[in-house]
C-alpha cells in the first residue's frame, strides 16, 4: 500500500471526524479533496483555528502544547495530496492566538522536514468584530478572498469549490493534531474538553471522546456540589441540560460550561446569548438578523411573551440560512425545557 493510501487507512480506522462543531467525518473530508484535485489546478489547506464561540478554548490549548503535531499534521494532508497539488496554506488565528502561537507555529515550520511546507503558509488573522461568523467553513473562504463574510450556498462544497474555487481541505487544528497521533498509531480516541463557569477546575482536558458530560465533570473534579445546570457544545450554541439529564455525551466544540442554578438570572443569560449572536449575525437573512434583535427586546418587556417567543426561535430554526442562525434556537429552547418548566 501506498504512503498516501496508508494515512487515510489509519485516518479511517482512527475514526477521527471534525471537531469545529461538524463533527464530519476526517477520512471522506481528505477522499473528496484528492478527488476533487485530480483534474484540477492546485487547491488549498486552511487550518481553522480561530475559534470564537465563549466557553471554548481547546485551539488555544492545542497550539500552546501540541505546535509540532498540528504542523504535521497538516504536512501528512500535503504530502497525500501531493505537494504540487497544493498552492498555498492558511493558518487562520485570532488576533490572540496570533500573538501567543504563531512563534512556536513559525519555529517547527522552519524545521526540517516543514521547510518547504513553511514557505507556501500563511497566516490570516481573523477581524476582532467577527469572532463566530468567520468560522463557518464557506464564510471563512470569502474572508480570506476578500469579500463580505456570509456563508456561501451549499453545495458545491469547499471540498470541491472552495478557495478561489479550487478543493479546499480546512480541518480544525484539533482534526490535524488527531491526525498526527493517527499516522503513528497513538490515537486513543481522545478529544479536548473545555470545562468552564462554575467549575472548581476550570481548564482543558484531555479525555476519551465516549465519556458522558457527567464522567466528564466527576473525572475532573468538576462535579458541583450545589444545584446547576450545564451548556454543552459550546457557550452561545450549547444546548443546555439539567443535573438530571448528564449522561450525554459533549458534542459539538466539546465545551461543557456550568452554571449555578439558584443564581443564574435567566433573562440576563438569554440577553447575554442573543446579544452574541446579534453581533456575529451576517445579514443575509433577515429571520436570522431581524429574530435575533426581536428575541433580545421580549427579554426586555416586563410580561414575558412565552408564545410569540416560541414563534421566533422555531422560525430561525427552521429557516435560517446557515448554523448560525438555526444554532440559536438550541440554548434557548432546552433552557425552557430542561431548566425553567
Ligand atoms: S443565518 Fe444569520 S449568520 Fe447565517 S447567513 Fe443568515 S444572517 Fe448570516
């Protein structure tokens, strides 16, 4: 078997998928772009790593313990695709995560055998307005382009019509860093959590990825020892679960933030969600851009309108043109259904 053909194989049988949100698995992700690159010119590799969503901060961690192996991790993507295949790689950071990484990133890229991997990458760094929209996949391909960032239609896929409308792989550096244990037989099915909120341990952690939200807090020292409640997934999309309700898996980023029930204020929760996604709404649609804003005036009228509010979160569930907008829906609908009857 072929160099190329063994590192999918090991991807394969890892099992490893996406870990921005998608969870979409790593192995057909690859297949597509080398597919896709065959009769075409050379595509892209963008590494997405400027996480924006609050509660998660396992890029941040990623980079500051793991440079070396999310480097090759992305050079083991090149060589499988060929390196004439690929003209260029973006390593897409925040302005932070810029200033804290991009050194240690630069100094394994100047190494051997990343040499000629270093002179064809590029950082980007993301716009500090645009913490969230920027990285969903099609919107972070008309950023680096130039253009206004709103999601693109999908499909054709970045796969096969990404950058400048070539294949395009963009993984999260947590996807590449997996890759690298993969190519050497040392994934163990792990994944990074990122615990938050009241937590006496806050941090990130490094655990296997089957473990339900409640081994997870109890492994961590994080288990509360008075009434609250959790948001899974993500700080803003996370959907929320009661202390009954833990034997769930952490999905989505893998974040796990937990609140404390008697004093959380639940309007002011919703105000701080809603704003959130006010802000990082595109525009383009206006269920998404005009629901968000509606949302967050109801949080404001002294007689709650419970129904009127169900209205307008089942609509931008429902036809929201990308995640942003349908992931809306998620924290506020389980909050009233798991948290306040
Ligand atoms: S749902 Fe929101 S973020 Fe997504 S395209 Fe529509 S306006 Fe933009």
């Amino acid at each position: 078997m072929s160099k190329t053909a063994n590192i999918l194989k090991k991807i394969s049988e890892a099992g490893l998928v996406g870990r921005g949100g998608a969870s979409y698995p790593t192995a057909a992700k690859w297949a597509a772009v080398k597919a896709a690159l065959k009769n075409k010119k050379p595509g892209y590799i963008i590494v997405n790593g400027a996480e924006g969503e609050p509660g998660v901060k396992k890029d941040a961690y990623i980079f500051h313990h793991h440079a070396a192996a999310v480097i090759n991790g992305v050079y083991l993507a090149e060589q499988f695709f060929g390196a004439d295949k690929i003209k260029k790689i973006y390593i897409f950071l925040n302005r932070e995560y810029y200033q804290l990484y991009s050194f240690s990133l630069k100094t394994v890229l100047a190494d051997r055998p990343y040499e000629a991997l270093g002179e064809k990458t590029e950082f980007f760094i993301k716009p500090d307005r645009l913490t969230y929209i920027s990285g969903e996949e099609t919107a972070l391909l008309n950023l680096i382009e130039g253009k206004k960032v709103e999601p693109r239609r999908k499909p054709p896929y970045p796969t096969e019509q990404g950058l400048y409308g070539r294949p395009t792989l963009i993984n999260n550096p947590e996807t590449f860093y997996n890759v690298s244990l993969a190519a050497q037989n040392r994934y163990e099915g792990k994944r990074f959590y990122t615990i938050s909120g009241l937590a006496r341990r806050p941090g990130v952690y490094d655990l296997p990825a089957n473990l339900t939200v409640e081994e997870i807090l109890r492994q961590t020292g994080n288990y509360p020892a008075k009434a609250f409640f959790v948001q899974v997934g993500g700080g803003a999309s996370g959907e929320i679960f009661n202390d009954e309700q833990l034997s769930v898996p952490a999905e989505g980023a893998g974040s796990i933030m937990i609140y404390d029930k008697k004093r959380t204020d639940w309007r002011k929760l919703f105000k701080h969600w809603l704003s959130f996604y006010q802000e990082q709404s595109c525009g383009q649609c206006a269920i998404c851009r005009e629901g968000s804003y509606r949302l967050r005036e109801l949080m404001n009228q002294k007689q709650f309108n419970h129904k009127l509010f169900d209205e307008v979160v089942q609509s931008l569930e429902d036809t929201s043109f990308c995640g942003l907008g349908s992931s809306m829906a998620a924290p506020l609908k389980s909050y009233f259904a798991n948290v306040k009857n």
